[in-house]
C-alpha cells in the first residue's frame, strides 16, 4: 500500500510539543549531523507569533519542513523563508518543490526573502526567486540571498 503524504502547516502558538520536536529533528538531522554543520538553531524564531510551519507529514513522519517568518520592512509585510530541509531518504520525490510553494501561496503577492546554500540557487530561480547580493559564508557553508517579488 502507497504511503500519503500530507501538506500540514500551523502557527507557532498552535503547534503541539511532539510535533515542534519532530520538526527540530529533522533540521538537526539534516543541517547539523549531515552538513557538519554546527550552528544555533535554537535560535528563539520558531515560537514567535508571527512564525509559521510548514510541513510534509508521510504516516506521522516529517519528511520535510520550512519555517515561514513575517516580517515588517519599512512598513511593508514582507516573508522569509528559513530551515527549509527534507529528510534524506525522501529526497528526489519533489517534496521540497511542494512545500516552497505551499509557502509561496501563504505569502501571496508579497515579497519573499530566503538566504539560499549556494548549490540550490537555480533550484529557487525556477520559483521567481532572484539574487539579492554577493554570497557569503553563514557557519561554514556558501549561501546567496534571494529574493521574489
């Protein structure tokens, strides 16, 4: 039998404990274990009100996830998309182009912000994302900014 995987999205405030640790899980699994990665991702964003999660859920599993921040720039509501990552073993399947749209759709016409690794910058471009400034190097790893809209 085919597994279903399922779009799941809540506010900060909304989320359940087990499912915010299922989400840490899986961006320590990715960003810190598999990108040798040390960095702080406890980073005090994920349960501010105006932060969103989104989510793939296969059977109680997160296989991918991204972090979508409000934000107020010079008086404009403007989104940033952060700690986008997919579980190893689900990677190749479009997971990721799934949920970057499900967030492109929450955010509507507004402007969209993301410090892309380098390596996915094309993979962002196909999203109407352009680059917004030199690269640079964010815990050991090339990243650009990009912007939409």
């Amino acid at each position: 039998m085919m597994s279903t995987v399922v779009l799941k999205r809540s506010w900060a405030a909304d989320l359940d404990t087990a499912t915010l640790y299922k989400l840490l899980k899986l961006r320590v699994e990715v960003f810190v274990v598999e990108q040798h990665c040390a960095y702080p991702e406890l980073d005090g964003l994920d349960l501010l009100p105006r932060t969103r999660h989104l989510w793939l859920d296969d059977e109680g599993e997160i296989i991918c996830t991204l972090r979508l921040l409000e934000e107020r720039v010079e008086g404009h509501k403007e989104y940033r998309i952060g700690r986008l990552c997919t579980a190893k073993e689900a990677r190749g399947h479009g997971y990721t182009t799934r949920l970057l749209l499900a967030a492109l759709a929450d955010a509507g016409s507004a402007t969209v912000r993301l410090n892309a690794q380098t390596y996915l910058v094309d993979l962002y471009a196909k999203h109407g994302f352009v680059v917004d400034g030199p690269e640079y190097l964010e815990d050991g790893i090339p990243h650009i900014p990009m912007r939409r809209g």
